[in-house]
C-alpha cells in the first residue's frame, strides 16, 4: 500500500499487533509480516497518554481531518501517530493475509487536527471506523506506544461537484457524433403500466434512484425520478426495439419534458465490465424539488450546447433535439408523468436481460470512466 497523505507529514503503512505493543521497530514489524509472524519485539516501560475523544471532520469521499484530546505536558516526547482505519461492513478487508496483523498507517505527529487523505484506501459513501495509538520513536529506533483509542465510526461522502466535472470531461470524450431524436421512452412490464393506470391516477410517479453506477455518485439512494431512454437505433432514427426492462414502452414527444423550462444536468459516466459506456443526465423542471437539490451537487448543462443532450431552436422555429450517439444515456426526469401526455404499446424485439443496469456495478479497473478519488 501506498503511503497516506496527511497535511504537515507523510504517513506510511505500519503494522503492529492490536493491543499494547512497546519498544517496537517498524524494520522488525517488516520482518514479522514478511516471517508471516507477529511477536512482541520487546517493551519498553515509557507511559504515553491514550488519545481520547476523537473527533472526524471536514469529510470528503477521499479525505477527512482528525483530531483528539492530547495532555500538553506530555507532547514534547510523541513523535509519530499510528491510525488504524477500516472499513466497517468488512473489518479484515484492509488486512495482511494473517490475521493478526492488521495494516496501520503511521504519520509523524503534528498540530491537530490533521489531514488524511488517500484514494488508495478511502473510497467515497464507505463507512469506516478508526482509531489512534501514541507513538515515540526511540534513539535504537524503536517505538514506545501508548493503548488504542476508543474506535470511532465515520461515512465518507459523495463525490463533489469538482469530481463530477472530472467525470463529465471524460465522458465528452467518447461521447462521439450527435444524432436527432424526437422522443423520450420508458419500457416497463404490462403490469407496471396497469398499476399506474390503476391505483396511481394514470400517472407514472418518481422513485429513488437505485445504486447502479458510480459508488460515489450524490444521486444514488438520494434523487428521485422516473428514468427514460432517447437513444435511436443508427440506421433507422427510431428507438430500438430490443429492451432489458420490458415489452411495453411509454412514448413521449421530447419538448414536453425537455422545454424551455427544464434544468439539464450531469449525473454520472460509467460502465458494466463492457464496451458499453452509459451517461446519467437529469431533466430537472426549474425550480421544482429536483432541479433544487441537483443545484448544489451536479454540474449543469447547457441545453443548447453539450455533448450529450441538446435542444435547438432553428430560425425556422423548429426545435430540433439531439444525442450522443456512442454512449447510452439514462435520463432521469425527477417529476410525476401522466400516461396521457403519451402512448404505450408493446415492441416487437427481445428483452436483453444482460443489458439491464438496475443496481449494476461499476467497473473500478476502467480507464474510461474511473477517476482517481475512488469509485
């Protein structure tokens, strides 16, 4: 593992056994994972104060700051911190292959609060816990430590709007050609749409969004909508017939969800370990609860001009919509649709189960799509 980024010091791995280890030499902590062995390299009778009251802030989906109650009197002879962080649903997940040596990270200490930041080990909407030990290098270069800490458990956060732009650049990339388009589709069971007709007033209503995409995304489990598709097949400029979600699809004229009235932002670009590309884009009415909380988190698209989702009025006043062709876009309009602003009828092709993204993870080993704050 790579070393751990603190603000005022550089940490680096460090693996001592849980519990009250002294006068112990990081050269014979190496040697005892290497020996795949965890022995005491010996004690020495130093007493260190024990951190107390931790605290986590400053949260981000790769970084947070710590800090905790330390004796004034007692900081003249502590020279390192060593911070033991896990992830909370797998406590072995960041783990030696013996058990018993779990991996640490040591930092030279500092003024608190101090910053730890590292993509290689914190990933974004991940619950961790953490906890601290004392350190003080000795002059044979052995360390004296003082007990664990209490654990304390934080939740890293979303990506921000910044990581988004990251992830929208790269999605321009591959975004390739822009192709006309007139409307807007939603395939489903025969079921679902009886339901709506029956129970929910002949309406189509938002739902939360499901996980599917990039883990740490602010829409997942957040935003609610109702997804739709735009793409056209190349050789026809129809819809395809071919669907993972169902035979009957809803059909709606474009300029009724996507006027002059409508907020266009970037949610998300990832794939499904295939050649596939998908970009999340949300269809936000202005003003209404979605286009608030998409305000503060997404990165917002003009509406004439990306390269993705575009809608043009010509000087003959016809409005001409248009998308990318070589990605899949998945829409997510986040207000109720009533059926009768549209039609549904059933398809004639096959329903390609493999091509579904519900609750579909991300590929963290492609290049295309991966940024470097996690996945």
């Amino acid at each position: 593992m790579e070393g751990a980024s603190l603000a005022h010091g550089v940490a680096s791995p460090l693996s001592p056994r849980e519990g009250m280890i002294k006068n112990v030499s990081l050269e014979s902590l190496q040697l005892c994972e290497r020996d795949g062995k965890a022995e005491d390299p010996g004690v020495v009778g130093m007493e260190l104060p024990i951190a107390r009251n931790i605290k986590i802030s400053n949260i981000t989906c790769d970084s947070f700051k710590i800090c905790w109650d330390m004796d004034p009197h007692t900081t003249e002879k502590i020279t390192h911190y060593f911070i033991d962080l896990n992830k909370k649903a797998n406590k072995n997940s960041n783990k030696f292959k013996h058990k018993d040596v779990p991996t640490k990270l040591v930092a030279k200490a500092v003024p608190l609060p101090m910053t730890v930041r590292g993509h290689w080990f914190l990933s974004p909407r991940t619950e961790y816990t953490v906890a601290v030990q004392i350190a003080s290098k000795q002059t044979d270069g052995d360390y004296a430590v003082s007990e664990w800490s209490d654990i304390v458990e934080f939740c890293t956060a979303d990506y921000s709007s910044v990581h988004l732009t990251q992830l929208l650049q790269k999605a321009e990339v591959i975004a390739g050609r822009m192709l006309k388009f007139s409307v807007f589709y939603r395939n489903q069971h025969e079921e679902y749409f009886q339901h709506c007709r029956d129970v929910l007033g002949g309406r189509m209503m938002p739902s939360v969004k499901d996980n599917s995409g990039s883990h740490g995304s602010p829409l997942s489990g957040k935003l609610e909508g109702i997804f739709f598709s735009c793409n056209t097949e190349f050789n026809t400029g129809q819809p395809p017939q071919d669907s993972p979600y169902g035979r009957f699809r809803f059909q709606i004229p474009a300029e009724i969800l996507f006027n002059p009235d409508t907020r266009l932002y970037f949610g998300d670009f990832y794939c499904m370990y295939t050649a596939y590309h998908y970009v999340i884009l949300v269809l936000a009415p202005r003003g209404s609860h979605g286009d608030l909380y998409c305000r503060d988190r997404l990165p917002e698209l003009d509406v004439t001009n990306n390269r993705f989702l575009t809608r043009v009025c010509g000087e003959d006043g016809r409005v001409v919509f248009q998308h990318a062709q070589d990605v899949i876009l998945e829409l997510i309009y986040t207000e109720l649709v009533p059926l009768a602003q549209g039609t549904v009828s059933q398809i004639s092709g096959h329903q390609l189960m493999s091509l579904s993204t519900v609750n579909a993870k991300k590929d963290p080993s492609c290049k295309t799509c991966n940024i470097s704050v996690g996945r």
